[in-house]
C-alpha cells in the first residue's frame, strides 16, 4: 500500500531536530531505522503530516567507554552493536542481543535507539536494557534528562519519552569479573521477534549469587524485570535445581499475551524455560566455564 502524503525532513544536526519537533509536535513522526514506522505508514496506520528522517544526524552512531561505563548513541545500528570489539569484550550481552535480531538487512539498518524508543512488546533489546540496568539519556530544546531503564518501559509501544523529545545515549556498564550475561529466545520463525526472550545478568562472589538481574520480553504487554525470579536466587549457590525451580516464577504476577504465535499457557511456560536457559549460560559465564 501507498502512505498518505507526508513533508519530509532530513535534519543534519541535533539542534535542528529538535527545533522541527518542536514546529510540528503531534503531527510529526520521527525515522530513524524505519522496521516500524514505515511498515505502519503504508498500511495507513499511521498518517503522520511530517516525516523526521534522524538517518543524517551527526554524532549519533558512537560505542566508546566512558568512566566504567559504554555510551551508545542511539542511532548505532544492530549491526554495529554486534560486531563491536569493545561490547564484544566488556559488555557481551548487548553483542548477543543484536545477533538475535531479524536478518542481516534488519541489523544493518535498525537501530538501537529506533527499537527502544518503539518498545515494541516482541522486541530483544529491552530485555537486556533491563538486565544491564540501562540509563537512557533523553534531549529536547529545554535541555537533558536520563531515566533508569526500569522507569522508561511504561506500556506497550509506550516509553517515558515526552513530546518533544528524542532518545540519544544509552549507557550500560562495562561487565567486570566474576560477572556472566546471557540472552535466549523463542524467535518468531517469520519476523525473527521473541515470542520469549530472557536476558540475564548474574555476579558471583564467594559460590553464590550476589547480584541478579533478569529481563523478560515477549512475554507481557511491556518488557520487565522477573523481580520474583532475581529474589528466589539472590544471596544462595547456584546449582541446576535451584536455578529451574526460580525460572518458574518467570512469569508470575504477569498477564501473558495471547495472539497467533503463541497461547498465554504457552507464553508463561516458554517464560520458565528461557530463563532457566539464559540463568544456566549466565552463570556459567561468570564462573569462566563456558564461552
């Protein structure tokens, strides 16, 4: 199908995205990798009257490490995410995360900030946002703010961006030893989307678990943390049992999805499979016994 007729804009600096924002408000949309916006558009779901291509922004596609911690910007592509040297080496659970994502075309042109500020319910990335207990930098023409990534999820396909803004910088820690991440997936075999998607980060310091953080796609109308499954373990020794007996709190308190691809039984029971699978790769990680 054919768009409805759109302005399109293609801004080359920050500033100047922000000042069109601003001049249009509701009527515009933002494009930045474009899996979502454009598919939308031609199906006439949505009819925005201007179009932001972010695609020619300056100073948007960066990974450089910044006092303990990686700074993103949010127009770094999937691609770039997954083949990165320093991710690859000091924050592997993003890397593995983008590897996971649609198909070569997808990773080439989609991009970080582009998935997050969607927050798409099926999406990879807020999984491991989560996990990583993620800082998410936000600018408009009144200034800066940062919210933690366990506030920025709100609904599906709803984040705490406010009009006028744009997502720009994600910042995720650099994992130190002792620490293991890990993200497995139920993937949708057409889309490549998580069905379920389960992103865990694990710390052990003397055999046990110190620190835990699990994020869950797929599962609800929003990405969460399976705060259940991180208290079930936290301060204990890891072993099989354990691990599979807290994996089965993965959806507990949550009001699983239900569509075509996969019933809400279903969705809850793949919640517990996953997580196990992702806490057992995890943890292993961090003992320095598996790749």
């Amino acid at each position: 199908m054919i768009p409805a007729p759109f302005e399109y804009h293609a801004p080359k600096s920050l500033e100047e995205a922000l000042r069109l924002l601003d001049r249009h408000g509701d009527e515009a949309k933002l494009l930045a990798g474009g899996h979502s916006l454009l598919p939308m558009m031609k199906l006439r779901l949505a009819a925005p009257r201007f179009v932001i291509d972010l695609g020619r922004l300056k100073g948007l596609d960066y990974i450089r490490e910044e006092q303990g911690m990686i700074a993103i910007g949010a127009m770094t592509t999937h691609a770039e995410i997954e083949n990165s040297s320093l991710l690859r080496a000091k924050c592997p659970l993003l890397s593995e995360t983008a590897a996971a994502i649609g198909d070569v075309q997808v990773r080439n042109r989609g991009t970080l900030g582009g998935s997050l500020a969607h927050a798409d319910p099926a999406a990879d990335y807020p999984a491991s946002i989560l996990a990583l207990e993620a800082q998410m930098t936000m600018n408009s023409s009144m200034g800066v703010r940062a919210v933690d990534a366990a506030e920025f999820f709100l609904d599906m396909l709803t984040t705490q961006l406010r009009p006028g803004e744009i997502l720009t910088e994600i910042r995720v820690p650099a994992l130190g030893k002792g620490t293991g991440a890990a993200y497995c997936k139920l993937s949708q075999p057409a889309s490549g989307y998580a069905v379920v998607g389960v992103a865990a980060r694990v710390t052990l310091a003397a055999g046990k678990l110190a620190q835990i953080a699990v994020g869950v796609t797929g599962v609800g109308p929003k990405a969460y943390r399976a705060v259940n499954v991180e208290d079930a373990l936290r301060g204990k020794k890891a072993s099989e049992k354990l691990l599979a007996e807290a994996a089965r709190h993965a959806a507990r308190g949550v009001e699983a999805l239900a569509d075509l691809h996969a019933s809400a039984g279903y969705r809850s029971e793949m919640a517990a499979v996953f997580t196990r699978r992702a806490l057992e790769r995890a943890v292993a990680r961090a003992a320095g016994t598996k790749a």
